[in-house]
C-alpha cells in the first residue's frame, strides 16, 4: 500500500496546493492602498505604474481564463491577455499605454486599474 502512494503520489501538485493556499490566504498588506484606488479613478494611459515588488499572487491558466490569486482574492481575466498580464506584475516601472499586446488604450487602462484595485500594480510618480 506504502508503494502504490509513493508510485502515484504527485509531489507537483501538492506543492501547488499549498502555494495557492498561501496566496490566498495572505492577509492584505498593501500600505497606501486607499490613496492607490482613489488615484485609480483618475489613471490615463500616460501614467507611469509598476508591479508591487512584494505582491504576492499565483497566475493559473484555467481553460479561457486566467486566474490571479491573492490576499484572499482572486481575478479572472481572459487567458488569451496572460503575456500582457504578466509584464504588467513583473516590470518595475512603465507607462500603462507601453503594455505589450494588441489592445487599446481604454482596454489597457481598465486592466491597469483592477490590477492597482486588487494591490498588484501601484500608480508611481
């Protein structure tokens, strides 16, 4: 019995697990968040932005979506936008119109400010 679990025990999907249970249940620690959101409502495309360097957050890719875990929270976006997605977490500093992939402006915003709304990406001076 002890070697049918070894031989079909899957060690990948365990440590899946427990990083998804982590970021989700990661208390919220986001300082000045308030003031971010609020900001938020004003973002234009030439706004510079940038990932939060201590966010913390699981990408799935779950059939056509693409699922973003974090804090207790969890956002679906459209699978087919996860490049786009992904620059904006990982890069540092940007212009929010500079986000690769073949959207608009208005589209680009939109995505910008659930990411700031959610704690991922903060508005930058």
């Amino acid at each position: 019995m002890l070697k049918r679990l070894a031989d079909e025990a899957s060690p990948d999907a365990a440590i899946d697990h427990f990083v998804d249970e982590f970021a989700a249940k990661q208390a919220a620690h986001v300082p000045g968040q308030l003031e971010q959101v609020v900001r938020s409502s004003a973002l234009t495309a030439g706004d510079w932005v940038g990932g939060r360097p201590d966010a913390i957050y699981v990408l799935r890719l779950e059939g056509e979506l693409l699922k973003i875990r974090s804090q207790g929270r969890e956002l679906a976006l459209p699978a087919a936008g996860r490049d786009t997605v992904v620059f904006a977490l990982e890069s540092k500093r940007y212009r929010v119109k500079d986000l690769p992939g073949d959207y608009d402006e208005a589209d680009k915003v939109a995505l910008i400010r659930s990411l700031i709304d959610e704690g991922l990406v903060r508005l930058l001076p």
